[in-house]
C-alpha cells in the first residue's frame, strides 16, 4: 500500500528569514493524521535567506539528519564541531543527552535549501555525536547511494536507529528497483522532478508512505532527485 503524501498538503510556515514545509507535525503545525512514520519523526523543507539562520538551541534524544541540496549551511555545536556544509553533504548529529547547536546560511546573496530529518533514536540517553560526508552527484547518478545506516556501511553515515537513508539522482527515463525485507516500510521524499512509483505519480514536494509492498519500482518521468527511507 502506497499513501502519498502531496507537497501542497504539508504544514508551511513563512517566517520571512525562513520558509518551511513540514512533511509531520512541528512546531505550531499540528496534524493528528501525520505525527511521523515509523521511527521518522521530521522532513522539513526548508529555505533560508542569505546571511540568515536558526540561533544557537538545543535538542535532546534525537538522531538529527541533514541534506544539503542549493547552497552552504554554516554549523557550530557545543560538542566543539564547526564546518561548512555544501551540496552533496550529509550531516548526522546525535543529540542523546543533550547538544546545542547553531545553523546559518553561509552564503550573503544566494539562498540556502535543504531538508532536515528527525529519527527517533533506539535508546534515550545516549552520548552526543556528530558526523559529516560529501556524497558527490556521480555516486547518485541512476544509482541508491547509501548515506545512513546502523552500521555504517558502505562508508555511509552511522546512526543509532535501524534505518537505511538512500539518495538518488535519475536521469529522465531511469528506472529503479528497492527491495523491502519482509516487515519493513519505507518513505520516499522528491526533492527535484517527478517520479513514477509502482503507478503512483510523485511530484517535486511530494511524500509517500509505503507499507506491505515486497518491490518499489522507480521511473523519473524528468530528472529527479529523492531519498528512499528503508525503516524498521
């Protein structure tokens, strides 16, 4: 079963610095039909103005993901970490106990894009950490490229929860197959183009929700960029 999840359906706030689709519930956007799926907790879409960001705040018990897709996210946290990230960079930061931390847009004149994740960790109080990697648009390219897993691996990013995060870019034509282990679902976000998902049609902003399904069958109806989430 494939429930899609429009992109005109999510919750949107404007706060002039800052634009935001939340796919789940956040903030002051409250949807009893949409709290998550699954151990995801968090897609929010978000686009920042030059210059502008979100000042130092804290998070606790959370396994926090970000994906940089147009522009440069500037990030300092109270673990001592400070960088630059880029597109193609992905950032998995583990709040456990508690970590506070700032994000900016890098950038004075071009706007920052990316989609921040929350997954709900597998055990509460954990010790915070912090971890970063570029995966280039080549390692995409009509290919699922493994960025986070449990294990790490395929030099992916290590996270505390069984989720495996996928990214691909498809030329307009390509076509993909994920295979889903018995018990398993899975969530595809479109961050670019449009798709074709096992004969559901999924457009730039779009969600899905998949349960009970043994194959997902990708066709980019143009050039499409989207995660595929494989949860427990």
């Amino acid at each position: 079963m494939i429930t899609v999840r429009r992109s005109e359906e999510r919750g949107h706030a404007n706060h002039g610095w800052l634009e935001s689709y939340h796919t789940f519930s956040f903030a002051d956007y409250h949807d009893r039909a949409w709290m998550g799926f699954r151990d995801l907790r968090v897609i929010n879409e978000d686009k920042v103005s030059p210059s502008e960001g979100f000042e130092t705040h804290g998070h606790k018990d959370m396994e926090i993901i970000t994906y940089v897709y147009e522009g440069a996210l500037e990030h300092k946290d109270s673990m001592g970490t400070g960088s630059v990230l880029k597109v193609g960079d992905v950032q998995r930061m583990t709040a456990g106990t508690g970590v506070t931390h700032s994000e900016f847009n890098h950038s004075k004149d071009k706007d920052l894009r990316l989609l921040q994740i929350w997954i709900l960790p597998n055990e509460e109080g954990i010790k915070p950490g912090y971890e970063e990697r570029n995966f280039s648009p080549d390692t995409k390219r009509n290919n699922l490229k493994l960025l986070v897993s449990p294990d790490g691996a395929q030099q992916s990013l290590k996270m505390n929860q069984d989720v495996l995060i996928f990214a691909t870019i498809l030329d307009k034509g390509k076509t993909l197959q994920h295979s889903l282990k018995s018990g398993r679902g899975a969530w595809i976000q479109v961050i670019r183009g449009t798709v074709d998902l096992n004969g559901q049609i999924l457009n730039v902003g779009d969600g899905a929700a998949v349960e009970n399904e043994k194959e997902l069958s990708f066709l980019s109806k143009e050039n499409t960029e989207l995660l595929l989430f494989d949860l427990n």
